[in-house]
C-alpha cells in the first residue's frame, strides 16, 4: 500500500524522539544493574506472554501492547560500562606504579603483588602504551576529531571490556573482594584529582567521571550515524547524584534507571554468587550508603541513596529465576517502549499515586531532605498527602535564617527558646557569628536545622529535637484534622520509607500496604512492621516519576489523530466513497503480497539451483 506523506510524518517524529536514548543505570552492588544492561544490549528481549507475566488486569493488556510494539521497533542498546572508564585511568599508570596502588589500597606487601602480577606484566604494559598514546594525541583537526572518535569508540565498547574482566580476575587473585575495593578507591580518586593515585581534592576535577562519559557517547553517536542506524546507551552504573545531573542537564533523551531488589535477596546474591563476605558486605554498604558525607567527600563518593532518590525510573528485580530474569525483562521493555513512543499506554494506579507523592515532597521547607507520602483506600483513591515540614502555623527551616535570629529580626519565626535560651544562643554565636559575613554565600540564605544546633547544645543525638512533622505522619494527621474517614485496608506510599514512629502509625491505622522508594536506614521493617497479627505488605516502588512520568505517558499527539494519518482514515463521508476506498486498499494490499510472493518463489528457485 502507497503511503502519504502524512503517514510518512508520523515516522520521522518517533525517529526524532527514538533516534538518540540514554538510560543510565543507578543501584547497589548486587541489584541487578549489569544484569539489566546486559538484557538492554542483547539483540533480543525474551520477553514472557502476557499470560505469563507478573501484569494481571489491564496492566495484563498494557504489558500486551508493550510486548507487541517493543518487539517490533527495539534496536540493542550499545553497552557502556563505567569500570572500563576506571580501567582506562589506572592504565595510564606505568607498571610500578600500578603495584605500589594495589599494595597501598589492600594493605598487601608490595612484593607480593608484583610477584603475582608478574606473568601480567607486558599485557599490562602493552595496553598502558595504547591508552596513553590515545590520550597524548592532538584532536584539533576535524579528520583527528573523527579519527578519535572511531578510536574512542572501539576502545571503551570492544576492547577496554574484556581487559577489565582480564584484570579484575588478577586482582581477585591477590585478595577475595580486592577488585571491587580497588576500583571504589580508584574511582574517588578520580572524582577528586582527575588521576588514579591521587586522592588530594581538587575542585576542578568532580566532572571528570560525567565528561569522559560525554566523549564517549558522543563517538558511540558518531559511529551510528556512519551506519544509519539509532544511538541508543546504556551506562553502568552510576554512583555519585552530580555525574547523574551533569548528563541530565545535556541530554533531553537521558533517564536515569534505579535497579532495586530486597536487601535479603541482594545480600544473598553477593554470597553465593560473588563469594563476599559478611565484614566486606558491610564495608560496601558504608561505602555506597554512607551514613553521612562532610566536606569535599559530598563530590567525590558514592551515594547510591542520592541517586535513587534522582532516579527517574524505578526497576524492581525480584530475582526468583536467576536464569531467566522475565519480570525485570518486562518492566525494562516497558520504559524503553515508552520511550519510543510516549503515551503508548497509561501509567499503572502505583505510579499515579506515587507521582502526587513525589510533587508534593516539594512543598518541604526541611533543609535535610524533601519526602512526600500519599495515603488512599484499597483501590487507590487518595485520601490525604502529606510532606515533612513544621506545623501549620510555624516557618519552615528554609525560610528563617541564623542571621535573623543574631540580629533579633523576623521575631515571629523563632521559639522563646531560640531567642531566650543562653546556651543556645552561645552554640548559635558560636557557629555562624562569622560565617554569615563570607562573601561567597553569594546571596544565599542562611538556613539552620535547629535539630543539629540543639543536638549540639547537649552534647547528644537526638531526633526528637527535629522540628518537622514527618510525611507519613502529615499525611495521617489531615485525614483527623479535616474531619476524618477510615483508611483500615488502604495502601501508604512514600519517597522514602517509614521510621519505627511513622510505621507505629500505618500499622495502628491497618494500613494494608506500604510502597516505597527507598529503605529507611533504621529497624523499622524488621522491628514494628514485620511484626504481629496483621502486618502491612512491603512493596517497592516500580515506575516513572517526575519529569520523566510526563516525558513516558504524555503523548505526542492523540492517539486517535495519530491513526488516522498513519492509515489514512477519513470520518464523515458516504458509503460509495468508503466502499471505492476500501476497494482500492484492499487491491494495493493483494499486489504487494502478490510481489513479495513472487521474490519468496525466485529465491527458493535459486536456492534449488545452487543445491543442484
């Protein structure tokens, strides 16, 4: 059948939108982020049936239409793993140098490591002579750009991954978990100093992780487009929030994807898989975790946590078929078809939920960190929202300021405590007295969380000193303050999970179900939740939030305009003119079938002669 040009559009504006994707993969060790990748590069998905599916209803039918176009219109994603990037720096080490950091980083002999490095020696110096001979070369012309571009390409995608496998199994050799400590150093020193041995912090070099991302997508961009063919990425992984914002300011078709799986599961996977240890598991989870981050250490760690709150998209990896993998394949195929075709379906009732959730944490005035928490009934009407912040009536820590409070301005917004107490008053002279004078504030506020200042003052931690009403709590109160209605065998979601206090609550109210985001790092689940007659059910959180939920469900078009210029269907008219047209479609149809029958019957004959 002849198209129009019409129909011939609508191909060229999904090309635009489909033409240049990158997801980059965010998770803890042991989550399933390469696991994902791995399914994203592959040249087919292996997608479950429908029927097969964990989908039921007409998350069934949503799923039916996903499988249906993904399979149709997919190209593999081009795999870019991080470590090969950390690889590439430590290469551009010499030899020695490269034992002294693995003696220095594994508290190992340094004579010890070069004697099992030994026999790795000059395939350790052959590769460190291509990687700096890459680096020293002048890319100032337009034929050197794309020279190096095809050079960039084929090093971090061909050759740099099967390298690192070569040396993570010499640097398991030396110490069982070396590898990953290794490459964990090696990376904060890279976002501290630009170099593989140098942790000293520079300011200059916290994008040195994003920018050499942004070279090689931009070779990867190159080469597709000498094929023809989509440029579709994959990174794995990302660990610091500023590397995720850096490739989200620059590219409009970036989505950062959270892998998530119970920590159980997880933990388990690590043993039995990976052959961790108890004491290196928990040495990786304060490394990825970190309870807290001060100074320059805010730039340069991991901090899986921060980028599972930036995440975008949220992928649940249940892990119940290690082999198989059919739930994570079909919740990836999900977003990448929604990102081929936005609007192809709607959201699931989570997400929807858990949206509202995420817009309203945004109301928060707390200076730690913004959460949101929606409470509905069983099936998903809201009831009440709530994000943390003071009582109605009280300013918000964001809006007052240790400099008004000094200067006795803007009296309203302080307690009697706050302006009367004099050992308060000392820590408060104490701490920001001078500060509040430096010129680089740059017109910023100078906001304070009474909690740390109080905390302070007593020499002790205590949470009970924060001054916000916590989510959960929020939204648990409006439903009593604005009249109240039972909420027994409705569902709370969060953008984080509930402390033992907020659990406390959920469960007294029968709150039937918690989805979450992100654990609380305390001994809510296992202490007040996973506990007693009727517990609540744990659900992480699956799905699309923030811009990225508008950017996946907001159509291109309406549905309905789109078919009827794909296929040429026209409204309004009589009979006769449909009965012509159908005519004539129906004989456009048979001559092209009859013409790619004729093609199949010419190469079956030709094959017959070939054999004969």
């Amino acid at each position: 059948m002849t198209r129009k040009k019409e129909s011939l559009a609508i191909d060229k504006i999904f090309e635009e939108i489909s033409d240049f994707l990158i997801i980059g993969l965010t998770g803890r060790t042991g989550s399933g982020c390469s696991t994902s990748a791995k399914i994203l590069s592959a040249e087919s998905l292996d997608l479950p049936d429908p029927g097969q599916s964990h989908f039921v209803g007409n998350e069934q039918r949503k799923y039916r239409i996903v499988k249906k176009y993904i399979e149709k219109n997919r190209k593999p994603f081009e795999w870019l793993q991080v470590r090969t990037i950390i690889t590439s720096y430590i290469l551009r080490l010499n030899f020695s140098s490269f034992c002294m950091l693995v003696s220095d980083i594994l508290s190992v002999e340094l004579s010890l490591v070069s004697e099992h490095l030994a026999d790795f020696k000059s395939e350790y110096i052959k590769s460190s002579d291509r990687v700096n001979s890459y680096f020293k070369k002048d890319v100032n012309t337009v034929e050197n750009l794309n020279a190096g571009k095809l050079e960039c390409y084929d090093m971090f995608f061909k050759w740099l991954p099967g390298f690192s496998n070569e040396l993570k199994s010499r640097l398991l050799g030396i110490q069982s978990g070396g590898y990953t400590k290794i490459y964990q150093v090696v990376g904060d020193n890279i976002r501290s100093s630009g170099a593989a041995n140098i942790k000293e912090f520079n300011q200059n070099f916290i994008f040195s992780f994003p920018t050499m991302i942004n070279r090689i997508i931009k070779s990867a961009r190159y080469v597709c487009s000498m094929n023809a063919k989509p440029c579709n990425i994959v990174v794995d992984a990302i660990r610091n929030p500023y590397e995720a914002v850096y490739l989200r300011d620059r590219y409009s078709g970036f989505y950062l994807m959270s892998v998530n799986t119970d920590n159980d599961n997880r933990l388990k996977y690590l043993m039995e898989s990976h052959k961790f240890t108890s004491s290196q598991i928990k040495e990786l989870d304060s490394k990825e975790y970190p309870e807290k981050l001060s100074g320059y250490n805010k730039y340069i760690s991991q901090n899986i946590q921060k980028c599972i709150e930036l995440a975008d998209i949220h992928i649940n990896n249940p892990r119940e078929n290690q082999f198989g993998h059919s739930e994570l394949r079909a919740q990836l195929a999900w977003y990448v078809a929604l990102m081929l075709h936005p609007g192809l379906v709607m959201p699931t009732s989570t997400e929807s939920c858990m949206q509202i959730a995420y817009s309203v944490k945004q109301n928060s005035g707390c200076i730690s960190r913004q959460v949101g928490a929606v409470v509905t009934d069983e099936r998903y009407s809201v009831k009440a929202v709530g994000w943390n912040n003071t009582a109605e009536g009280q300013v918000p820590c964001l809006l007052r300021s240790a400099e008004d409070l000094l200067n006795g301005f803007d009296e309203a917004a302080y307690s009697k405590y706050e302006k009367n107490n004099i050992e308060f008053r000392d820590v408060l002279h104490e701490k920001f007295n001078l500060i509040r004078r430096y010129s680089h504030l740059d017109g910023r506020n100078l906001s304070f969380c009474f909690k740390d200042l109080q905390n302070q003052v007593e020499q002790k931690k205590n949470q009970v000193h924060t001054r916000s009403l916590h989510a959960e709590e929020n939204a648990f109160l409006q439903i009593s303050k604005n009249g109240g209605q039972g909420v027994k065998g409705g569902i709370l979601f969060t953008t984080a999970s509930p402390c033992e206090l907020c659990a406390k609550k959920a469960y007294q109210l029968g709150i039937s179900k918690v989805v979450f985001i992100d654990p609380y790092p305390g001994i809510a689940t296992p202490h007040i939740i996973l506990c007693g007659a009727h517990p609540p059910k744990l659900e992480l959180f699956r799905g699309a939030l923030g811009r990225a939920f508008y950017q996946l469900y907001q159509p291109i078009m309406p549905y309905k305009d789109e078919l009827e210029v794909l296929l040429d269907i026209k409204g309004g008219v009589d009979k006769k003119d449909i009965t012509i047209r159908r005519l004539k479609t129906e004989a456009e149809i048979l001559t092209s079938e009859n013409e790619n029958l004729k093609e199949t019957i010419m190469k079956l004959q030709l094959t017959i002669s070939s054999e004969k």
